[in-house]
C-alpha cells in the first residue's frame, strides 16, 4: 500500500489524485486480490447521481482481509476483545481464527437460506460475532445492515422493514455498564411487524431466560456446532451492495446509506493506514460502536483489510471506574487511540486522578471523529492523555462518506487544536454560498460540498434513490453537498463548523430534529413540538424540545408530563434521543404559513433571549415573550 511519510509526499499525492484520479485509484486498488481486474476505473455524474468505481471487477472483501496475506498473518492477533467487565478474561483471535469463524459463520448463513444479496440485519453487543456477522455476511454476497444496539425496538423494526431482512442476527442479552439490557425481548417486540424476517439466529451472551419461538430463532451455537471451518468466498461484482446503514437526516426517518464493495474496500484501508500511519506490530484500539460508521470503517474493514491488531470493548468508558478508557490502553498496550470528542470531554470532567495511575506511554497516536473538538478538550487529550507527544488527528467524515475525508496524517501533518486540517488524496472539498457560489481562496466561511468522486462514497439510499439526489445532489448544482458548515482559514486548514441544517450531533450521535419532534409527537396528550439543539458542554450539543400539550394534557403535572414523554422517546428511537430539557409552552412561534420559527427557539434554547429579530410578524408573537420567562430568560 502506497504510503505517504512526509509533508511533501502527502502533498504530492494529493496533487496526483486531483490531475489524475484514475491513475491514482488503479495504483492504490492493484495492492489488492481481485479475482478479475476491473473494466473501468470510474464512471460518474452527480447528476442522477451514478458513481461507479473498478466496474467489472471481481473480488470478495473477505478475501482481502484473509486469503490475501494468510501466508504472512496467520499468527497476528486480528481482535482483543475486553469485556465490559474487567474481572472477565479478553479474548485473542488471531488472523487464522477470524478466518475459520467467518468462514463458519458463513456456512451457517448459507444453512440458514442466505443468498447472494439478501439483507441480514445485525443487532449485537460489541462482542467478537458482531465483527464475524458483519464479515460472514460480505463472505456470502449478503448485504448487512447493522442496527446499533441500543437503538428501541421501533427503530429496529422500521429499519429492517425497510430492508426486507430475511434474517437477524442477535443475542440474549447485552452488558453496558452496570446494566444488562435485554436485547433479544426488544427483538421480539420489532419482529411483531416485520414479516420478511423468516429466522433469527442468538449468541449466548448473558444466559438470561429469553423467549426462543420456534421455526423462526435458532442458537448460534448449535447453529455452529459441527460446521465446517471452511468456505469458499461469493464472488462479488466490485459494484455490488456491501452494506446497508441507517443515518438520520433533516427529514423524515432515517436513511439506508449504501455502500458497495470495491471503492469501500480501497478507501477505508488506504485511509486507515495513512491517517494512523499504521505499523505492523501496532495496538490499534477505536472506541466506538459497530452500529456506527466508525465501527464499520475503523473497527471492522480498514483495520482488518489492513493486517492490523484491533482491540475491542464491549463496555462503556465509566465502568467499573471512570479510568476505565486508560486502564485498557495500558493493558493492551495500546498505540493508537480513536474516540469520540464527547467522551474525552467527560473523562475530562473528572479531572486527572482516574488517568494518572495508568502507564500510557505504549501510545503514539491518538484521533477523534464524530463532532467538533473544542480547543480546551483538544488541549487536555494531547496534554494528558498523549503526554505530548501524541499527534492528535482529528477526522472529519460521516456515514455517507464511507470514510475519513479531511483529517492530519499523524505526525506528517502539522496540527491546529480544533482543526481537521487538509483534505485526504483524492479529495476536492469546495465551499458555496447560501446560493451555491463558491467561495474561492483562504479565509472564507461556508457550506462543504465536495465536487469528485472518491471510491468509498455512498452510491445510494435504499430502496429510493431519488432521496440520495435530493438529499445530497440537489442543493447545489454537481456537487455532493455535506450539510456541514466549514471554515477555511488562511492557511488553508479546515475547521469543521457543525451541521447547517435540522441535524444535531449529541455525543456524537447524529439526529434530526424532525425525527424526534415525531417521536414526542406519538405522545398522546402531545399537540406538537420543536426540537433544536443547544450547545451542552458535554454532549456537544443537547436536545431542547418545546412541546405543546393536548387540553387534557395540561391539567397533569408538569414533571410527570416531561418524564412520560422522554418515556415516549426511549420507546420509539432509544435512549440517544431523549432530550436534555424540555420545556412545555402554550404554543410555538409561527409565520403566518404557519412554519416554526426555529431561529427563535435555537437562541432561546442557547440562552440569548435577546436580538430575536423582527418577530412583529409571525402569527403568534405573544409566546415569544412566554417561552422568554418559561426558559428563565
Ligand atoms: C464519522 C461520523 C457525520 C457528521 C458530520 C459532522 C460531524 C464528524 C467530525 C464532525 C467536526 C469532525 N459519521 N463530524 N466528524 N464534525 N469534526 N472531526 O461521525 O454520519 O455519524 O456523522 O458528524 O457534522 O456531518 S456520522
């Protein structure tokens, strides 16, 4: 794999990747097992959109992750896997091991029914079968659609309805802290209204009592249980479906962001490698969930495509104690580091005690990803965590992007704390205007598009691609627009700004606000409500919703109103979406079209009752000033 080892290389790549991308794509994509080559490097327009990346060419991902190199990485350690608790024993799997299970494990899809293309639902703790599900299912030709597991049972049934699953791969139940959640009953429950689910297949985990209805759930072990360890992989067209994922947008419900096999494959290796400037014998360890893009990219593909040691946990950063995170750094002696801005901002929280007993000095890089880092956190991660002398890479992408997009080449690129600096090879960002002009030049402040393809970008939603257009490809004339706002300063560095539109990041966690205004609204003494985000020290952004009761509603206490409706919330997208402050108000401000006026909620919710703008002409005026004293302004 091509390599870049100085500023000047990184430079000169980009350069390459800008005049020729063909080229520069077909020399990284050669590094890699196809069975047949490609006909066609790339073939584009953002207009219907199609993006077409090495069509014609004939692979399996699986094979590049196993057969590629088996005579070389047998041995290495592929996954450490550490359990939410520590006094559980972690798990080893070697490369040779992975490969044996995933092959297991595909044989056991196939057992099950499982054809080339069918959609497999996964929902699953963070537990070594999630990563040989995920790999088992791109074995087969199955595309995977894994569903974060702390997602309700109403979005887990929404997505797999969706999707047409065929099957579902779940467990028992799942640890999470001190909690033991059970995620096989919240199955059940999903399982009510899709109908094209005809098995599903349950990993022991927790050994709890749970329900096994017969003819449809099978155990995962007895499923295994004498299968054979070998398989021979699906060939797969370089264009086929990988996977399926669900990302929230400004509108509706979430969308099945698709990605294909081939261009996914050459990115997320090629970007895993040079960002972390990854060396054999390294400890990588990302600390996100398997249910988000990070997991999928930089848990599963990139590290494993690229020969790498991965550590994975199944708990969470406060338990048993808040120095949990560094505990296992130490541990594993782990080298590179990737997490979340929010985590590091709560581990912060807590001051430097819980860090200082553990020995971090195995580390080398650490790197963050899913919101903007603010300065103070930025500085307190170098400072204390990497001691330093850590390179920080702060990776701007999302879950359309397939993988890391803007972001510092550890050690290569020179850092700005709050910056994802400079754009990967083969990536074109260019800044428009609210009328789609672009802002030429340093120092300039706008919306992100990007103007080329690169191989790891989504080719579609599933199952309507006119959304894919809209969403993306509409706002701005042949550009892919990203929703976010960006600034690029005079030194040509970027900082991401957050989302322009009715999404909101908390913790990392990406929703729309319309999703959970439907959410409160399923309430049934709810007349209707407005979510904005608000800035939350922590979270980064918190949810502020403004809801007007029914009639009957307003005779009921107001703290048993609020708790029943964050109830509400938890039952129909999960505990991610339940908001931070809710304030009941006896109506919300409307222009005479009758649109919310989330301009004035989003200054209130930020705590600036002040400079509302002109608001003699909406419809209602007179609740501004109550929504004022309600907030405490
Ligand atoms: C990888 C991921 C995507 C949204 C994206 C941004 C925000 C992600 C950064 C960031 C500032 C970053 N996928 N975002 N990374 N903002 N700096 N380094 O998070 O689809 O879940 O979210 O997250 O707003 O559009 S995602």
């Amino acid at each position: 794999m091509l390599r870049i080892n100085t500023l000047g290389g990184y430079f000169h790549e980009y350069q390459k990747s800008v005049s020729n991308p063909e080229d520069f794509w077909s020399d990284i994509a050669q590094t890699f097992y196809w069975r047949k080559k490609w006909d066609t490097t790339l073939e584009w327009n953002f207009e219907e959109p199609k993006v077409e990346w090495f069509k014609g060419g004939k692979l399996n991902i699986t094979e590049n992750i196993f057969e590629r190199r088996m005579f070389t990485h047998a041995d290495r350690p592929a996954i450490i896997w550490e359990s939410n608790s520590p006094d559980e024993p972690s798990i080893t799997l070697t490369y040779k091991q992975l490969h044996e299970k995933v092959c297991q494990f595909a044989n056991v899809l196939l057992k099950n029914g499982v054809q080339k293309g069918d959609r497999v639902a996964i929902y699953l703790p963070m537990l070594p079968e999630a990563t040989i599900a995920m790999l088992a299912c791109a074995r087969v030709g199955a595309v995977h659609s894994v569903v974060f597991a702390g997602f309700s049972a109403n979005s887990l049934s929404d997505r797999i309805i969706d999707a047409e699953c065929k099957l579902v791969l779940t467990s028992d139940g799942s640890y999470r802290g001190g909690k033991n959640i059970g995620i096989k009953t919240i199955v059940d429950e999903a399982l009510e209204r899709c109908p094209t689910v005809e098995k599903v297949i349950v990993l022991k985990r927790t050994g709890e009592a749970i329900n096994m209805t017969p003819g449809r759930d099978v155990w995962w072990h007895d499923e295994t249980e004498g299968v054979s360890t070998e398989n021979k992989a699906q060939e797969m067209d370089s264009e086929d479906m990988l996977f399926i994922l669900y990302t929230s947008g400004s509108t509706g419900k979430p969308k099945g962001v698709v990605h294909t096999t081939g261009g996914y494959m050459v990115y997320t290796q090629y970007t895993f490698e040079n960002v972390f400037q990854i060396d054999a014998g390294d400890i990588y360890w990302c600390s996100a969930d398997i249910g988000w893009i990070t997991g999928h990219s930089y848990i599963v593909y990139g590290p494993l495509l690229s020969g790498s040691t991965v550590v994975m946990f199944e708990g969470i950063p406060t338990y048993p104690h808040v120095g949990r995170f560094w505990e296992i750094i130490e541990k594993h002696k782990v080298t590179h580091f990737y997490t979340a801005p929010t985590a590091i901002r709560s581990l912060q929280a807590s001051g430097l005690d819980p860090v200082t007993p553990f020995n971090l000095s195995s580390l080398k890089v650490l790197g963050t990803v899913g919101e903007p880092i603010n300065v103070e956190a930025w500085q307190w991660y170098h400072t204390h965590i990497g001691k330093g002398k850590c390179p920080i890479v702060d990776t701007w992408w999302q879950t359309e992007t397939g993988g890391m997009m803007i972001s510092p080449i550890a050690g290569i690129t020179p850092t700005k704390p709050a910056y994802a600096t400079l754009p990967l090879p083969g990536i074109q960002p260019i800044l428009v205007d609210s009328e789609g002009k672009e802002l030429k030049g340093n120092g300039v402040e706008g919306n992100l598009c990007i103007k080329f393809p690169w191989p790891s970008m989504l080719r579609t939603t599933y199952g309507d691609h006119e959304r894919c257009r809209q969403t993306y490809f509409s706002t701005y004339k042949g550009l892919y627009f990203t929703g976010d706002g960006v600034k690029r300063d005079e030194d040509g560095y970027y900082r991401i700004l957050g989302r322009v539109d009715d999404v909101i990041n908390v913790s990392g966690h990406r929703l729309g606000t319309a999703e959970v205004e439907n959410a409160i609204n399923e309430h049934p003494l709810v007349n209707e409500s407005a979510v904005v985000g608000y800035p939350h020290d922590i979270k980064g952004q918190g949810i502020y919703a403004y809801v007007v009761l029914e009639k009957d509603g307003q005779s009921h206490d107001k703290d048993a109103m609020k708790s029943s409706i964050i109830s509400t919330v938890n039952k129909i997208i999960g505990p991610i979406a339940k908001p931070d402050k809710i304030l009941i108000v006896s109506g919300l401000p409307k222009t005479r079209s009758g649109k919310i006026m989330r301009r004035i909620l989003r200054k209130i919710a930020e705590g600036d009752g002040s400079n509302l703008g002109d608001i003699t002409t909406l419809l209602n005026p007179e609740v501004v000033e109550e929504i004022k004293v309600g907030a405490g302004l």
